[in-house]
C-alpha cells in the first residue's frame, strides 16, 4: 500500500481538496487491484528509459484506475494499453523521443506559414496531463503562443491484425473567434476543413509509423457524456464525422474502423476550375507527409523491430 501512496503523491497536488479526494480514490482503486498495478509497476520497472517515462509522466499509473480511453473499459483493458503503447513506441524510438515526448514538451512534425496576423501553424506530437482522459498521446495544431486548434488524441495497441491507432477523441479550439479562426486557416489550407486535415495528420501519422488499422472511438464509445448538451441532444457527433471520412463500423459499437489513407478525386472528378485549387492543397498534403515521416525517422532506434 505504501508504494501506491507514494505513486499517488507523485500524480497529485495534496494541498488542493479535489486532487487530494482523487489521491483517495486512486489509492483505493489500487489496493482494489494490487496484482494487476503491481503488473504495471513491474513493466515500467524493466528499464532504465521505461522507470524516466513513469517519472516524467506517472498519469500511466492514473489512467489504469480511472474509466478512461473508452466506454466500459476494464481496469485490465487499461493497463494492457499502457503497456501496448509503451512497448510500441520504445521498441521503435530512441530515448530522446521517448523522455521529449513524456517530459511535457511538443515534438514538431510539420509547420505552415497562415499569414502576417496569425503567423505560422505547427502540427506537433504531444502528451499533456489535460489530455490522458482520452489518450496516450496526442497530435495536435498550435498557433504562436502555443493556442490550440485541433487535435486528436490517440493510443496505440494490439488488434488481431498487428498494430492500430485507436482514436479517443477529436477536440477542436476552444478560444474566442474560433468560427472565424477556422475560416481563415480553411482558406490558407485552399478550403480543405480543419478537422480534415487533422485527420489526415493523424492518417499520415499511422502510416509513417507501419500501423496496418485505425480505429476511432464512436458516441458510444466515447468515455463520458461531456459530447451531449443537457438536454441528451449532441454537440458534436464523432460517428457522422467518421462516417463522412470513409469509416465503417465494427463488430464493437463502440469503435470505427478509418481508411488508413484519404482517398483523392482524380483529375478527371475534378471541375476544370478548381483544379489549380486541387493541386495546391495535394502538395500541401505531400508536405505533411514528407515532414512528418523525415521527422520521425530521424527518432527511430537503429534495428527496430517494426
């Protein structure tokens, strides 16, 4: 029990009533469990890198005993993700990625040039505490003064077929003028949707990383009820989006299976003007690709497995 108190005081701040009321439960929920979290205790114990990941971001341990990532999760289900997540990216990337990633910093994939009043827009790789509701991690796009604009937040598991992203949430801005944000980012981006180009990021993503799925988490998959209005009505439909971006459902209500790429109008399907429109966007497209897959590969671990 000791070793849970002390993992405890390292997740929460005790001079706050609430985070001290949560320091309870957690503790609680472990002695309700002290096989399995000693299991989880043991898999970031094995290594040196695993022991500076838990240290620099010991939510890990939160997220097992918490009804976090999707709807009815177990407390096994939770624990076998962190550790999927953790094998995967350790096996595929140095140190340096790793302890940036889970040491509260961002990791630049790709930038674009907005204009003179909003300046440039990143797409980077995070893990922030606000987002370990829903995620592992998260790929997210910021203006100067790191403002949010979209991102997705993801973990990465085993499926009967090898490795998967799956998709717990998409978040968009939540800052004064955002209807009007997104305008003028649409248009820079030549009237390809925000969202959809989070999702592309996250597309480009899995396929720079030999990912074979993606799944996403569904309304009724999703952890909470913080996506309906008081009145039970959606603010906001995760399955309409994922429908409308080519995915299909599985045999599991609660997750969608996305294409792993973006299917493309042809030449052909495209109206004679708005072809040059086309074309630019595509190449925009292939920049996100080509940034993202360089950067990664310049954090891979010489012989990885994947």
């Amino acid at each position: 029990m000791s070793n849970f108190i002390e993992l405890g005081k390292k997740i929460y701040d005790l001079n706050n009533p609430r985070e001290a009321h949560r320091f309870a439960v957690f503790v609680a929920r472990c002695c309700l469990h002290p096989q399995r979290m000693s299991r989880l205790e043991k898999f970031f114990g094995q290594s040196e890198l695993l022991r500076q990941i838990a240290a620099g971001y010991p939510f890990v341990y939160e997220q097992a005993t918490r009804a976090f990532f999707y709807h009815k999760s177990t407390f096994e289900e939770r624990a076998r993700l962190i550790e999927e997540h953790m094998q995967f990216l350790t096996t595929r990337f140095n140190a340096d990625f790793l302890l940036t990633l889970y040491g509260d910093k961002k990791i630049e994939l790709w930038r674009m040039a907005l204009d003179e009043t909003l300046g440039e827009m990143n797409l980077v790789l995070c893990a922030e505490p606000g987002q370990r509701k829903e995620g592992l991690a998260a790929l997210m796009f910021d203006l100067p003064g790191e403002v949010p604009v979209y991102q997705i937040l993801f973990w990465i598991a085993r499926h009967a077929d090898g490795w998967a992203m799956f998709i717990g949430a998409m978040q968009g801005p939540n800052v004064e003028d955002a209807r009007e944000l997104i305008k003028k980012i649409t248009k820079r981006c030549h009237a390809y949707r925000t969202k959809n180009l989070i999702l592309y990021a996250a597309q480009s993503f899995a396929r720079a990383l030999g990912l074979s799925k993606i799944f996403a988490v569904t309304n009724e998959g999703y952890y909470a009820n913080n996506h309906l209005r008081r009145d039970r009505k959606l603010k906001t439909s995760f399955s309409d989006f994922w429908a409308e971006a080519g995915g299909t459902p599985t045999d599991d209500a609660r997750f969608y299976e996305l294409p792993l790429s973006e299917t493309r109008k042809t030449v052909e399907e495209i109206p004679s003007h708005k072809r040059a429109q086309y074309r630019r966007r595509f190449a925009l497209l292939d920049d996100l690709d080509a940034s993202t897959a360089q950067t990664l590969r310049g954090f891979e671990r010489a012989n990885c497995d994947f």
